[in-house]
C-alpha cells in the first residue's frame, strides 16, 4: 500500500500506508454514498405517480373495488374509539 510514494516518490506517511488507507476508505464511503442515494432516489420517484401513471407505468393507481354486500369503513376518531371506555 505504498502507491503514494512509488507514484510521486514522496513519503507523507512515513511508509506506514496510513494515508493509502485513508484514501481508499474516502472513496468506498463516496462510492457508497452515490449508489445508495441513487437508489433511495429511485424508490421515492418510483412511489410518486408521475403523470397519473402508476410506479411501473401500468397506469393510474385507484382502490380496489368493494366487496359485494360489504359496508364501506367508517371513519374512526379518538374519541370514538374512547368513549365506551368513559361511559358516553
């Protein structure tokens, strides 16, 4: 891991390889940094509609239909959900 000193013929590290090191974990990290921003990048993009297509393009997104016979769901509160417990 001497490549700093055999490329410039300088020695910054005394010949311990600390700063090759330093360097090549820099670039892992930067590396690393763009393949998972990417990717976060396409998730988020991929969770949007764009365009009112869905994420693969099988076009727009919408609810599936109701059961036959099935009573639609009702909006829930807080205190709805309370107020048996408090006696209302």
């Amino acid at each position: 891991m001497d490549w700093i000193e055999e490329l410039f013929g300088i020695s910054p590290d005394a010949g311990s390889g600390t700063l090759e090191a330093t360097i090549a974990a820099a670039v892992v990290l930067v590396v690393l940094g763009v393949v998972f921003g990417a990717a976060r990048t396409r998730r988020e993009e991929a969770a949007h509609v764009v365009g009112g297509r869905g994420a693969r393009g099988q076009g727009p997104r919408r609810e599936a239909p109701p059961t036959e016979g099935a009573t639609p769901p009702q909006p829930a509160s807080f205190m709805n959900s309370i107020a048996p417990a408090i006696g209302r």
